[in-house]
C-alpha cells in the first residue's frame, strides 16, 4: 500500500492502492520545476519565527543605533533657536479710524522692508552693535551631554571665542519672513547660546527701527519741501488756465453757457419741440386716415361725442312712437306727420353735427402738418448755425477741461501737503516690535530623545532590511509540504527541534551551527530511552512511522529501507537511531544497519563499541550462515532492536559496496528480522547511497528545515529518479515548532507535563 502525496491526513491514504502502482514511476530527468514563491515565502516569512532567529542582529544593531544617536548628540553643538515680532505700519505712517490701507502697497512695503533686513548692512549693524554692548558669556549647560561635549571641544570653555562663534552662527542662520494677510514681519536666528541670539535679534531690530525712523523724517522733510514748490506753480498754472478761458468767452460774445453754446441750447429745444409736433400730427393723420376709410357712424369721435349720442337716442325714439302710431293710423294722419316732421329736423341736425366733427379733424390735421414744416425748417437753420460754431465749441471744451485739470491737481497736492503734515506732526514710529526676543530654555537642536531613538529606528530598520535579504536569498527549504511542490513527493513526517526546546543552535545571523565538539550531528538530538524522551519528539516519530507502515499492508512489503539526505548534518542518523526506537515499541524487530563506511556514527548514538562491523562483515569470507546472530547485530539494550555497526577501516570501501556478499548480507538479515533501517552516506557527497539503495525496497530522503536548500534536494531527487530507485517520501528534520502554533497544539496535546 502506498502513502499517497497528500500526506497522513489525505482520506484517500485509507484506500489501499494496487502494488503495481507502488510508490513512484520512474522518469526521465527533467529540469527544475517551478515553485509558487510567493506562497511559499509568505508562510515562511513569520514575525515570531525571524525574530527568534535575529533577536541578536536586532538588538545589536539598535544598541548601535543608539549609541550612534548618542554619540551624534555629543558632537553636535546646541542650537538656541530666538524669534522676534515686527509690526509695519502703512506707507505714510499714519491709519486713520475706517482705513485700512491698500492691501497691494502694503504688501509691497512688507516685502521691501524684509529684502532690507536680508541685506548685509544690518547684518554688519547687529553685529557691531553687540561686540560693543556684549559681555562674554559663561559656557552654558552642566547637563551630561555637555560636560562631555566641553570634554572633547575644551574650546567651547573660553567665553570670548564662545562669544564670536555665538554671534557667527547668529549672522549665517538670520532670517526673515512676512506672515501673510498680516503686516507683521518675524525675524527669526539660532546660535549657541540663547542669550547671544535673543540680544542678536534685538540689536538688528533696534538699528532697522533708527534706521526706519530717521528715514521717515528726511523724506517728510524733502517731501514738505517738494510739495511747497509744487502748489506755487500749480497755483499759477490754474490762475492761467481760468484767464485764458475768460478772455476766449469775451471775444466770441459770451455764447457759452456752461458747458454748451446758445445755439446749442437753441437746437436742443427745436429738436425737442421738433419731435413733440411729429408725434401729434401722426395721431391726427391717423384720425383723419380713419374718417376716409370708414362711416362716420364707426368713428371712436363720433361714437363718444355727447350730442350726436343725444341726437341718436332722439331719432331712435321718434322711430318707435311712428311705429307705434302707424299700428293704428296712416301716413296722412296728423300725429305721424307731425312726428315725420321732428324727425327730419333732427336727422338735419345729426347731419350737420357729424359733417362738423368730420371737419374739424381735417382741419386739426392741417394745421399740424403745417406747424411741422415750420419747425423743420428751423431746425435745419439752427443746425447749420451750430456747424459753422462747432470749432469754437471744442476750443472752449478743451480750455474748460485744462482748468478743471489743473485746479484738481492744485485741490491734490494741497491734500497731500496737510496729510505730510499731519503725519510729521504726530509721533508714529513706522516700525515698532510687537514681541521681544526671549532666550530659550532649551536648545532645540539636537534633541537627545530625538537623536537615539532616530538611532534606534535606524538600526532596527537596517537590521530588518538585512534580515529580509537574507530571507529573500536564503533557498533552503523552511516549511512542510514544500517537497510535495517541489517534486511531488510525499512527505512522510515532520521532525520538531530535537534540542533542549529552545530551536537549535545559531549564530549572530540567525545561521545554523555545528554542535560544540565539531560534528554535524547534535548529541542532544539521540533518544537515550523512550520514557526519557519530549513527548513531542516521541509522536512526531510515530506519525512518521505510521506513514512509513501503510506500505506495509500491502503484498510487495518494504522491509529494507534506505535513508539518506542530499547533504551532512540534515539528521538521517538522527531519524534511523529514532525510527527504529518506536519501531520497535510497536512489538517488531528492528535492525539498524550503519552504511556510512567513512564516518559511521550511529554506534555512538546508543553508546556502543565498533570494533567489529559491516566492513568486516563483507571483506571477511567467512559463510554468513556461520556467523552468530548477536555478531551480525548488536543487542542496543531496548527491547526489539539492535544495530549492525561500521567502522573506518583501511579496506577498499569501493570493493565492498560492489561486493555480492552486500546483497546476500541485507537478505539474510531480512529473514531474522521484521524492519531494517540502513544508515547511508549523503547521496550528493559521495555515491555510497545511490549503490545501496537498489539493494533495498524504498527510499526515504531527509531535509533539514533551514539548512537544505532547494536546488540540492532536487538534485538528490533526480539522481534517485535516474537510478531508478522507489522513493518512499521525504522527512523533514529541525522544524521551529514554535512558529506552528497549530502543531505545537497537536503535539502538546498528551503531554502529561503540560496538564
């Protein structure tokens, strides 16, 4: 029965499988296959398992860090940082209540003011100014960093030179900058020492505030000045213009009137009346439009005139009191003729009143016509009379603008000359500190706290960059199941750290070492005794085992098993020495045979001599059948098991491997027990495994987590598919159980220390 690929917990591992497909076909040798990287890494990368591994680079690198932080804090010399407050005031030094100025010029006064302080002059001004005012200064600070910076820069004792460096520092760091939406300026500088670079501030604003002032003064002096002079000839400048404007208004008969002449005045009413007559002969036009085209009767004058509707209701009248009396009477009748008579007075009458009506708006209309081409002919006179004048107008226009011109600039400079007085006359100064400069308490540079744990950081964060490097090169195999992706191998068990509990032992990297006395396998790793052994070593083998013995169900049983590793120090005599422990619990008899006929090592895991072993065994011709049993395998002192040790001996190892007495020694060790375990060389180091391994049944190949790396596994795989070997599956040794949380739990679970 085959253990299928999925591994123990597959529910198709509890079907048996036809012997003809037992274990692996064999195929051709193949490259490489292709591995899910970021899978793989991202199970391997785990926070718990890398810092068990590195926690000495880590902390390392950090106390490095730390002490570079510190170190960079002793060689840095404290900077005091001083600011100080300007407040400008507007151009002209004056805001009256209601003004606020114009944003734009105040701005640009801002901006003016800080390119000055930018300069060099008050610079020079500042500095002059506190070698004369200054005392030297003690040296500051008895804290620890600067009695250990006073320690190495004894210069930084002498309080004059400590003085000029103070006011150097001052000089290069100046700086200052508007705030904006503001009329404030903050002028800031570091230095040394606090006290330099609070007086620093202070002389530099105390000479650009004198500076400032005097400044003022003399331009409102030459400003006075200019505007004096300026208000004379303005003066003299408007009294010209208003003459020359007079004398051209005498000469041409005082025609003007304001800012027009009298024909202009005179056409502006003609064109007026002009358009009044127009409008009313169109109306009475259209009223006499009206009486051509329909009966007077539907005229809107004859409908609302109040004697015509009289005449009207009278005739309708008569009418119906002739109708009434000629029911009963004739024609001839006194009364009807009578009414005939009355009715045809005021017919006559209608007649007459509608005919007048009729010519009276003929006659409206008439007279508007005529009164129109009256006025046109007027207007069209007045209008060349304006044409003729139209030249003298302008002259007049422009020497009317030339006085308006020239009295507001008078009325301008006036305005300006009581403002410059007013504002000479007040005591503002243009430039006054809103906030003084104060020495700091402390220096804010550098900051001890700041410094080391920048220190910190950094070094943690180079020791992680390392780490990750390293993980990203490191291709050696770290979690389970990656040999089924590697090569579909089942993977038959997973060995915990056979350590003290504490993982095996690293160097200062997080790399695996030898043990103390210089072989590659670790002493601690050997079971003395089943009852002596962690519980959770125990059942990992016995999981382990329990895959191995599902090929046992089967007809073809695998009792001779091969296991080898592609490389030293992966554990193969580890699990050979413990395989056959708890096979031997489970009531078989167990052999372990030692094939490693350079350095054979399984003796010393149970403590027994070899001065007699398997080399002896197959260089000898002695008959096996003569040889006694307790010669062929050495009683271990647990029950079930015993060992065939080797031993190096100057015999050729090569005459030995090849000999046909190996075969017939496997076989009829075969007959005498119920399993056997044979301990090979690494396949990849010599080829002492791949010519044993056809003398046996299967195959197991061992890899240690962390240290066998995936291209030599590989290559160990291929060889072993090449060979035509039948590969049982792998074994993964040295796991971190630590970082398996779930198979830390399965494993603790029957520890009785852990109840």
């Amino acid at each position: 029965m085959q253990y299928l690929s999925s591994g123990p917990e597959d529910e198709s591992n509890h079907r048996l499988v036809r012997a003809e497909n037992l274990l692996f076909p064999e195929t051709p040798r193949q490259p490489y296959p292709a591995v899910d990287g970021v899978a793989e890494e991202a199970s391997s990368f785990q926070a718990g398992r890398l810092l068990r591994k590195y926690w000495l680079l880590l902390l390392s690198l950090m106390l490095l860090g730390a002490a570079g932080g510190f170190v960079s804090v002793i060689l840095s010399s404290p900077m005091y940082k001083s600011k100080l407050m300007l407040e400008v005031q507007s151009s002209n030094g004056l805001l009256r209540p209601g003004e606020g100025g114009n944003a734009e010029t105040t701005e640009v006064d801002i901006q003016t003011q800080v390119q000055i302080l930018h300069g060099g002059h008050f610079l020079k001004l500042g500095y002059d100014r506190m070698q004369q005012d200054s005392a030297p200064l003690a040296p500051m600070g008895r804290d620890i960093f600067s009695r250990l910076r006073q320690r190495i820069h004894p210069a930084t004792q002498n309080p004059m030179e400590a003085t000029k460096t103070g006011l150097m520092v001052s000089m290069a760091s100046f700086d200052a900058r508007p705030i904006n939406r503001t009329r404030l300026i903050q002028l800031t500088t570091q230095s040394t020492s606090p006290d330099i670079a609070a007086q620093f501030l202070e002389a530099i604003s105390a000479e650009f505030i004198e500076a400032s002032t005097q400044s003022r003064s003399t331009n409102a002096r030459a400003t006075g000045d200019w505007l004096a002079v300026q208000i004379e000839d303005g003066k003299s400048r408007v009294n010209d213009a208003e003459e020359r404007l007079r004398d051209f208004s005498q000469a041409n008969g005082n025609l003007f009137a304001g800012d027009t002449t009298l024909d202009d005045t005179k056409l502006a009413q003609l064109k007026g009346e002009l358009a009044k007559i127009q409008s009313v002969r169109i109306n009475r036009q259209t009223r006499y439009d009206l009486t051509q085209k329909y009966q007077p009767e539907q005229l809107a004058e004859v409908l609302d005139d109040a004697v015509l509707r009289n005449y009207q209701q009278e005739i309708e009248r008569l009418k119906r009191e002739k109708a009434v009396l000629l029911t009963t009477l004739t024609e001839k009748h006194e009364k009807v003729q009578k009414v005939d008579a009355q009715l045809e007075v005021l017919q006559k009458s209608y007649a007459a009143e509608i005919s007048s009506v009729l010519m009276r708006i003929k006659h409206d209309y008439e007279a508007s016509l005529k009164e129109e081409k009256a006025l046109s002919a007027a207007y069209a006179g007045q209008s060349q009379r304006v044409g003729s004048e139209a030249g003298k107008a302008q002259q007049y226009q422009a020497l009317k603008r030339e006085v308006d011109t020239q009295r507001q600039t008078y009325q301008s400079l006036k305005m300006q000359e009581n403002q410059t007085s007013l504002s000479s006359s007040v005591p503002i100064t243009p430039i006054s500190i809103v906030e003084h400069a104060v020495p700091a308490d402390t220096p804010y540079k550098p900051q001890p706290i700041l410094n080391i744990s920048f220190g910190t950081v950094f070094g943690l964060a180079f020791a992680a960059g390392l780490i990750f490097l390293r993980e990203r090169m490191d291709r050696s195999i770290k979690v389970p199941g990656m040999t089924h992706r590697l090569f579909n191998a089942p993977e038959l068990g997973v060995i915990p750290n056979l350590g003290n509990g504490n993982g095996a032992k690293r160097g200062w990297l997080g790399a695996k070492t030898k043990n103390g006395n210089g072989t590659h396998e670790d002493p601690n790793t050997a079971l003395v005794a089943p009852a002596s052994a962690p519980t959770f070593v125990t059942e990992s083998f016995r999981s382990t085992l329990a895959s191995i013995m599902r090929n046992q169900a089967s007809d073809m049983a695998q009792k001779i098993i091969l296991i080898t590793s592609p490389g030293p120090s992966e554990g193969k005599t580890t699990v050979v020495q413990n395989l056959g422990i708890v096979l031997a619990e489970s009531g078989r008899k167990v052999l372990l045979v030692d094939a490693d006929f350079r350095r054979p090592n399984l003796h010393r895991k149970f403590g027994l001599a070899n001065e007699w072993g398997l080399i002896d065994l197959l260089c000898e011709d002695l008959p096996l059948s003569e040889y006694p049993l307790e010669k062929l395998a050495v009683p271990t002192g647990l029950p079930g098991l015993a060992i065939l040790p080797n031993r190096v001996t100057q015999n050729n190892v090569a005459k030995a491997l090849y000999s046909p007495r190996f075969r017939a020694v496997l076989q009829n060790l075969s007959r005498q027990y119920d399993m056997i375990l044979v301990d090979a060389p690494p396949i990849l180091s010599v080829a002492d495994a791949r010519i044993i391994a056809p003398l046996t049944d299967s195959l197991i190949l061992v890899l240690r987590c962390g240290v066998t790396d995936r291209e030599s596994a590989m290559e160990a795989y291929q060889r072993i598919q090449a060979d035509g070997v039948s590969l049982l599956g792998t074994v993964l040794t040295d796991y971190d159980l630590s970082a398996d949380r779930r198979r830390q739990y399965y494993y603790d679970y029957g520890d009785p220390s852990r109840v």
